[in-house]
C-alpha cells in the first residue's frame, strides 16, 4: 500500500472522500428521464426528441458522483435495459403521472425489472414526473396504480432497513419546476 | 435574394449541378474576405441533368492546363485555334474540327452546353463492372441476422450478371467464402486479433499463383457465375458459433474483416472500383479497430466520456487511426465502404466514419436489421446499379444522344476523380465532402491555396465511390492582393471534369464550365445581389460542421456563426448606426438568419441528447448530400393540412404552426413526423373522416402520410416515419424542432403548442443580431 491509498483511506475514514455510484434512468419513453438528465446536468430544460442510443453522464449529490445512464424508453429498446442495469447500484424510474392511459404499461415494466435477479436487492427510486400537468395522479392514486404500496420503504434514514430489504420509496416531482426529485436523490443516496 | 436571381441560380444548378454562395465575384481580395461568407461553391458531379449531352468523342484538351475546351472559349475561326480561359494559351484545334466555323460547332463550345458528358464505350475486355464486396456480422441475433440475409438474396436477385460479387462473415474469426460451383464451396480463415498484411492474405488465400489462374476467381465472380452458389451459401450461413457468456459482448472482429475485404479486392482489381458494403449489429470488440472490450461492464463512450478524455473513451484515438489508415489505402484502389448499422446500441459509426467520408460510403443507423429504414435503403443502395440504355444508343446512331431523365433516379458511380481548373486570382483552399486529395500536378499549383479548408493543398480529389446526390463543397480564394479594376463585362471561369465509371464499366467524363461575373469590390448591390442564400447556409453548416469534426467545441463554433452572421448582415442590410429599429434586411438576406437560427438548434450544434455515433451521422450527411436534402436537414420542411386546405401547404417552423386542427407533416430527412392535432384525433375517433360530406377530413387524414411514403421510397437512407397524436410522447420530435415561440415560461401565444424551454426563440434571436449589427 503506497502513501496515496493511505491518504485516501484517511479521507474516506473522515468521510470526505467521494463514494461513486451508477445510476439508470429507466421509465416509458416521455417520462422525463433526459429531462432530468438536462436539468441535473445543464440545470435548464429544453424540447429534448425521444432518446436513441444510451446516454451518460456525471451527476454529483450530496458526496456522491454517479455515473448516469439515461436509456430510450420505447418498447424496441427497453430489451437493451438489461446491459445497463445489471451492475448499477441503483434504479431511477420515472413515471409520467399525467398520462392515465399509459400507467398500467409502465407499472408492468416496473414490475419486470424489480423481479430481475439483476437488481434483486438494489434500491429503487421511483419519481412520479408531471404533478404539475392537470389531471395528474394524487401520491396514493399513483401508488395503487403502480403497485408498490407493500414494497416502500421508510423514508427516515436512521432506521436500519433488515437484511435482505430493498430499499425502494415513491416521490412525486416535476422536473421542469425543479421540485421534489432532490428529496428523493438524498433519500436514494443512503443506500448506494 | 430577389426571385429573378433565385431561378437564375437554379438555372445553373439544373443545367449544371453547381451552386455558388456568391455568384458576382469581388476583384479584390480584401472585399471578398469582408464578404464573411466565404466564396464557395457546390458541386454535384453526378448530378442527373435533363438534357445531358453526351458526347461520344474525346475531349479536347488544352496542351499546357488540361482543361477541356468548352464555351468560354474564344475560337479562332481562321486559324483552327481557340484561347484557353484557364492559362491563357493559344491552343491549335486537333484535325477532326476542321470544319469548324460559326455555322458549324461542336456541342462542347455551344452556350447552352456548358455541362457535357464524354462517354467512351468500353471493349467487353476493357470494361471494368463494379465489385460488391458483402462483410456480414454473423453475431447478429437470430431474426436479425435472417434479416439481413434475406436482404443480400434480394438485391443478388436484381443485379445483373456482370455484376461481380465477394462474401466475407465476420464474427470470431473472419470467413472468406469460395463462390465456386464445382465442388464443395470452401471457407478461409483468418483470425479476429489482427490486421494482417495484403501480402500476408494474398499468400495464404494464394491470390497471386500463376500457375492457377482459375483460384484467383472463386472469391470474386460475376453474378452470372456464382448466382446459385452465392445463394445457397447465405441459405446455409449459421449464427457465430464462438459462446457469449452472461453480461458479454460477442467477440466481433469488425476491423479485421474490412481489413481483409480490402486486401482481397486490392490484390485481385487494384483499378475496378468496389464498394465493400458491411452490415453490423455492434461495435468492434476484436483486435484491430476494436471501439470497447467484451464486458458489458464497459459500456460504449459517450459524448462526455470523449469531451472529458475520460478512460473510457481511450479506444477512440486507436481505433479511428486504423480506420482512417484502412480508408486511405481503400481509396488508392479505388473502394468506397458502406455501412450498415442494425442495433439499439452504438456500433463505434464515430471512429468508422473516416471509411465513409474518405471513400464516398453511405450508411445507415437503424435500430434493427428487420427494421422497415433498414430494409428499404439497403435495396435503394442497389438501385443505383442501372442498366443505362442510352450509351448504347449512342452507339448504333453514331451521334451523341441526349440522357432521359428520370426525376429523382439514383445512380452510383465508381472510381471517381474530380479535377478543378480556376483562373488567374482565384485560388481554391479545399474541399468539405466526401473524397480523398490526390497530389497536385506542378503545373495546377499556382492555383492552390496554401491556407487550407477541409481536404485541401491540391485541385484534385478522389471519389471512390459517387452517386447522384454526392455533392462536394469547394471552398475558395478570390480576388487579387493588388486593386484592379476589372473591364466591364469581365468573366472568371470555372471548370470541373469528373472522371467516373458507370455501373455498366463504362468510363465516362463530365465537363462542367461555369463563368462568374467578376466586379470592383466597391460595387456592393451588385455582388449582394448574386448572394445565394440557400448555398451559404448548407457551406456554412459544412463549414461549421467540419470545425467540430476537427475537435472545435460547438459553443465556439455557434459563436463564430454569430459573428459571420453579424458582418454579413451588417455589411448589405439598410440600418442607421446605433438605431437596431432602421433595421431591414435586403432582399436576397432575409431567409439567411432564420434558416441560421435553426441550423444553431439542430442536432448539428445542440449535440445534448445525441450519442457520438448519432452526432456522427448526421455530420456524415450534411458533409455528403446535395443543396436540397441539405436544407432539409439544417432547416425541416413543415407541411400544414388543414379542413379548407386538406392538400397541405408549407408553414413556418415554428411552435404557433402547431395548432390542434390540422394535421402536421414534419420532413427532418431523417426522419419523418405526421402528427395529429387534437380535434382532429377527435374528429378521427367520431368516425366523421368517414363520411362522404367530410372527404376534406379524410384527405388531411391520408394525404402526409401518402407523402410520407413517397420520401421513404426515394431517399436514401429511407427516412423512419413516426406518427403521433398531439400530447403524445413522439411528438417530441416534432416540438424539438419547432422555433419555440411560445414556452412555458413566456405562456401561450396565438394557438399553437407551448414547448417546454429555456431555449431563446427566433424572434429574440433577431432581435439580438439586430442591436449587434447595428452596433457594428
């Protein structure tokens, strides 16, 4: 062990050293997920076209820098997800709360991928995107229809989660107001 | 530009193929660079012209420059000699045109003919029929790679016999496929790890024995041979049999196969012109040109990882120098490499690109190989093979014969070389498009600028592989350092010659001489008034596009857009000096800034969003394609279909177009959007399209996308059509190119769709080129 991996333990023991993570944006094409990414990243938000190829990115929160993966939401692609997520060390997916007619498909998307040996025990964030619209799902509305009501998990980061238990949680956002998804990065960034 | 000047500037583009940004030329140099916008010129070497002559004689040629004796020259009627434009030399007319006189001329000095076409009917023993080369992933997923099989049956299908083809599958290992029928077709071998030597692959694969001369044809026959061989291997092609293990990529030696595609074609026809044509399902991940390894865990580069010269992007220098070394040598034998992407995930198109750019290939990124984008433009690709009927015609009447022109008719050219003769003071810097230099001959240097733009430092370029869309940007120097004054009515000339053949193995030169009106650089409404608006915009999106290719960040190039756009508006629009509400842009000026405005928005400059081998090809096309797909692609047509107008007109970009009772039909090139307003879903859903009163409602239903297929049958590649309702989520594509006029921050304007945005809009844009200008 030479003198900088001595010096970075000592960091890391004061917990300055930065911990990494990776990160996938997963969620139906129009969830929001490249617009999270522009606002995380640019701050700003712009008339993004549906994502193609796998895009990345660098996203600190809190002292954590994640490497982000923002993955097309279209039905050809979502097969592809797999490659990326396998060795994320957590899951954010996005829902579209305005779009009634398309909560059942992304509920069973959801559900593939939290029954995935792949992602067995990693946490999941899902931000339900779009409050702001008319019409959008309330919390518990959006909660049923996903069906995750039995699978969250405390939001009060002192409980210590049992062996075995995924952390997953559900909080409500838009993106372009920059509102609510902050809250559930901090919650995410406990268990990454 | 006032419309006269506009058909004028179509005029020479339909008789020609050219289009120049400036079509007055200033004398002096230092008003030519205030111009901002460099003097350039387009040119489309393959261009189908309606009314070609085709002239079934050698060209004369001018002794001392090469040039080819055309209009512009001024004949000597007495004497049998003519004064050559270029060098200013008296050159004596060979003897065959003796019977020359003002009554008698030949169709090469004829006014109206300042584009001809040479065409020299090769022997049977002399023609060279173009070579297809086809490099085949074999990794591809099961219905994938069925597809791209049947793909290769159809188009081995349509081509004629003289048509000679080769197959090579890559995966592991490379397999280069005997085509013989006599015996059991055999497979050779070479391993995925390395590029291996032409001599090496010539030896083993025993391309140069003499004593056989029968084992040099079995890897690349004419149709007529190895039709049914060809076939029956393709029917029998299996899936790569080396494992691919949980969270891997399969080993995919891409770089090796067109490594040895080419040195199979270099060794057995160095001079015949081949396109190697690759289908590919994912990166390289073996050996030479390898873009990531195997492990899922690596995942491809991305924009970031480039701009941040992150690890991850440390492939990218390697692989695109084997590349970029493999296309210079394909180009000196003449090879043109397409590529064909069919997958979700990148396939390193980025560090590939120099085959296409070097060698004139087209390519595709689709997102599977059954894809209908897919499909259609692998077989377009193969209608450019034509069986051109004319020539032959030529021959038994013994008389030139005019070409019959088939609107939009796709052609591909091999073995291409374009040559430039510019008059005194007019210099080229290079070239922006898809071709190779070739060196310079001494006597055609004084003609090269030595401060270079794109491919430059000579004025002859190859274009292994050409088609009827390939269009070249030539980017030039005029004017001299010493103030001249320039005779009235004084012309500089300019002249192309294209040699290419044709996909029937004849050899055929294009001659096209175009002179410019060359004016004191004081006359300012007279050089304003031959600004071609639309040829600025594609050279400055080339211009532009070329600077990123080159490392330049994009914010940097968006800047120094700006800045040309400022002095040019400043220099020919009518304002008082510090008063931006005088402002008026002069007729011939006022598209420029708008259609600026959305090239600055398009993928082309706004790269967030796009992956590096999106970004890449897309900057392939707007180096490549012709004035029209160009615009197209800097500026997207947007057709309106409304109730009282149920056949669709054009309508401004622009996010107030949007509006909920019509029908949308958005031309990216690319791509293709018919969206639905609102009440028109509504109406649809009611059934009300159904009834005989509302025949209107019905057509502005069928009519975009009857339009739509009519672009997915012509182009190439085949544009992908989505279709959406309003407020649905592919309607992004729509509102991502919209001029956003209205945003949810500014709030609603007159109809029209709000697009969520910080972006600056048209309008503040004008306004800030305005007060910059006038300050100017």
């Amino acid at each position: 062990m030479g003198f900088f991996d001595w010096f970075f333990d000592v960091l890391s023991f004061l917990g300055l050293y930065e911990k990494k993570g990776k990160l996938v944006f997963l969620g139906l094409d129009n969830a929001g997920k490249t617009t999270l990414l522009n606002m995380l990243v640019n701050n700003s938000t712009a008339a993004i076209r549906p994502t193609g190829h796998a895009l990345e990115e660098e996203v600190r929160i809190g002292r954590i820098r994640f490497k982000t993966f923002d993955l097309g939401g279209h039905e050809t692609v979502r097969e592809a997800w797999s490659e990326y997520y396998f060795d994320a060390s957590a899951v954010v997916y996005l829902v579209d709360l305005a779009d009634r007619e398309r909560i059942d498909e992304s509920r069973r998307e959801l559900h593939k991928l939290l029954s995935s040996p792949d992602l067995k025990s990693k946490a999941f964030l899902i931000l339900g995107n779009k409050i702001d619209l008319a019409g959008a799902l309330t919390p518990p509305e959006a909660i049923e229809a996903l069906g995750i009501g039995h699978l969250m998990t405390t939001r009060d980061p002192k409980v210590k989660l049992p062996e075995g238990t995924r952390p997953l949680q559900f909080y409500t956002c838009s993106i372009i107001r920059k509102e609510g998804y902050g809250d559930g990065f901090m919650w995410m960034s406990k268990y990454v | 530009m006032s419309s006269s000047s506009v058909e004028h500037f179509k005029r020479i583009e339909s008789s020609n193929g050219l289009r120049c940004t400036w079509n007055v030329w200033p004398s002096s140099k230092q008003a030519a660079v205030k111009l901002s916008v460099p003097v350039s010129m387009l040119y489309s070497p393959m261009k189908q012209i309606s009314g070609l002559k085709k002239l079934p004689y050698k060209p004369v040629m001018c002794p001392r420059c090469r040039s080819v004796l055309n209009p512009y020259c001024s004949i000597n009627f007495e004497r049998k000699t003519y004064l050559c434009p270029f060098c200013e030399n008296q050159a004596a007319l060979p003897a065959s045109y003796n019977a020359i006189s003002t009554e008698c001329l030949p169709a090469e000095v004829m006014p109206q003919f300042t584009t001809v076409e040479y065409v020299r009917e090769s022997s049977e023993v002399e023609k060279t029929p173009p070579i297809f080369m086809f490099v085949l992933d074999i990794t591809l997923r099961e219905e994938q790679l069925q597809s791209a099989i049947d793909g290769i049956q159809y188009v081995i299908s349509t081509l004629p016999e003289y048509v000679r083809v080769g197959l090579i599958t890559f995966g592991t290992v490379v397999q280069v496929h005997e085509l013989t029928h006599d015996q059991i077709p055999r497979v050779y071998m070479f391993r995925g790890h390395k590029a291996f030597s032409e001599k090496d692959i010539e030896d083993y694969l025993e391309l140069k024995t003499t004593n056989s001369v029968k084992n040099n044809q079995k890897f690349v026959m004419s149709m007529k041979d190895c039709a049914l061989t060809l076939s029956e291997l393709l029917d029998t092609l299996k899936h790569d049999p080396w494992p691919v293990t949980k969270h891997k990529r399969p080993y995919r030696c891409t770089g090796a196969a067109l490594n040895v595609a080419s040195s199979v074609l270099a060794a057995l026809y160095p001079l015949s012109g081949s396109r190697i044509v690759l289908i590919t399902g994912g990166p390289c991940t073996l050996g030479p040109g390898q873009v990531v390894s195997t492990d899922l865990e690596q995942k491809m580069r991305s924009q970031r990882n480039i701009e941040k010269k992150e690890p991850e992007a440390k492939l990218v220098a390697g692989a695109t120098k084997f590349y970029t070394e493999l296309a210079r040598r394909m180009a000196r034998s003449f090879q043109c490499t397409d590529i064909f992407c069919g997958s979700v995930h990148q396939c390193g198109l980025l560090e590939m690109r120099p085959l296409l750019d070097l060698t004139g290939g087209r390519t595709l990124i689709a997102e599977a190989c059954t894809d209908d984008s897919f499909r259609f433009s692998f077989e377009k690709l193969f209608e450019g093979v034509v069986v051109d009927s004319s020539v032959g015609m030529a021959e038994m009447a013994g008389t030139e014969v005019d070409e019959p022109v088939v609107e939009g008719e796709f052609k591909l050219g091999f073995s291409g070389v374009v040559e430039m003769s510019l008059p005194k003071d007019v210099l080229v810097s290079g070239c922006i498009g898809q071709c190779a230099t070739l060196p310079v001959v001494s006597t055609s240097k004084h003609m090269v600028s030595t401060a270079t733009v794109g491919q430059g430092g000579t004025n002859r370029w190859r274009m292994c592989g050409l088609d009827s869309e390939s269009t070249l940007a030539f980017i030039l120097e005029v004017g001299s350092k010493e103030p001249s004054m320039p005779a009235q009515g004084a012309v500089k000339v300019v002249q192309f010659r294209t040699v290419y053949t044709t996909s029937t193995g004849d050899k055929v030169m294009r001659v096209s001489t175009v002179g410019f009106p060359w004016v004191d650089g004081s006359q300012k409404q007279v050089i304003g008034s031959g600004f071609d608006e639309d040829a600025a915009a594609v050279v400055m999106s080339r211009i532009a596009s070329w600077r990123c290719d080159m490392g330049t960040p994009e914010r940097e190039v968006t800047r120094s857009i700006d800045r040309t756009l400022i002095r040019l508006v400043s220099l020919f629009a009518q304002y008082q000096r510090g008063m931006p509400h005088t402002f008026a842009l002069t007729e011939g000026f006022q598209q420029f800034p708008q259609t600026m405005f959305h090239f600055r928005r398009s993928p082309f400059m706004q790269t967030f969003g796009y992956s590096p081998d999106e970004v890449a090809f897309s900057r392939h096309l707007i180096l490549r394609e012709c004035l029209k797909n160009s615009m197209i692609m800097i500026r997207p047509t947007l057709t309106a279909f409304r109730t009282d107008d149920p056949a669709g007109s054009q309508v401004i970009l622009d996010s107030t177009s949007a509006k909920n009772d019509s029908v949308l039909l958005l031309d990216c090139f690319t791509e293709i959007i018919v969206w639905v307003g609102e009440a028109v879903v509504s109406w649809r859903e009611q059934g009300i399209h159904e009834q005989p009163d509302y025949a209107n409602v019905k057509q502005m239903l069928e009519q975009p996308l009857e339009d739509a297929q009519r672009m997915i049958l012509e182009r190439f590649p085949a544009p992908r059509l989505y279709t959406s309702d309003q407020g649905k989520s592919q309607q992004r594509r729509l509102l991502a190119r919209l001029n956003p006029s209205a945003t949810h921050k500014r709030g609603e304007a007159a109809g029209g769709e709000i697009i969520i945005t910080d972006d600056v809009n048209l309008q503040k844009f004008l306004d800030s080129l305005k007060h910059a200008a006038t300050e100017q």
